[in-house]
C-alpha cells in the first residue's frame, strides 16, 4: 500500500477544483481511498428535518457538511515559508522527518 505524506491537522492548500486557492486544515485522511477532508473546503448543504423526540427533539435546518476530495488536489503549506510546497523525507539520527522541498525546512 502507498503512504501517504498528509497527515491529520496538517495546513493544506487546495490547488485544483472549484475551491482552488483556499486554505483548511485536514480533519481526516483516508489513505486506501486517497481520500482528505479539509476544513471549511468542498462543503455541501444537508436538509434535516426536526424530529419530535420525548427528550427534547433535535432541531432541523440546513446545515454544511465537508466531504472528501481526492489527495492529488491538495498540497501541504510549509510552516516556516508559508507556500504549497511538495514534501521530501530526511533521515535525523535514524529518525525520517517530512521537509519541505523549497526551504528544506522541517514540516
């Protein structure tokens, strides 16, 4: 199975689709799928109705919901940078860190 260098919490831009150029931090990963959810990107709208309940009854409305998009869409940010940035892995004290291919600097 292939890895996958995006991990939960990462700050990640979006570079294609209707939400390029956003921002959002990944809130799940789904690596057999290649799958990332990125929050506050590729929302989409859910109609609940209200459902009487004897413990109070849940309120209905719309609500917006993230889905999934696929991995190859999104790029991490660098944190030291602060650009989309491929990643590339380095060996410290027998330790692999992820860096990042501009500034070489750990992500």
């Amino acid at each position: 199975m292939r890895t996958v260098d995006i991990k939960k919490n990462d700050e990640v831009e979006v570079i294609a689709g209707k939400d390029r150029g956003k921002r959002g931090r990944v809130v799940n990963v789904l690596p057999r799928e290649n799958r990332v959810m990125v929050e506050g990107v590729a929302r989409a709208k859910r109609h609940l109705p209200i459902r009487p309940t004897s413990r109070g009854g849940q309120t209905g409305g719309i609500i917006l919901k993230e889905q999934f998009i696929d991995l190859s869409n999104v790029m991490v940010v660098c944190k030291s940078c602060g650009k989309a940035t491929r990643i590339g892995h380095r060996e410290d004290s027998g330790i692999k860190v992820r860096v990042c291919r501009r500034c070489e600097a750990e992500i």
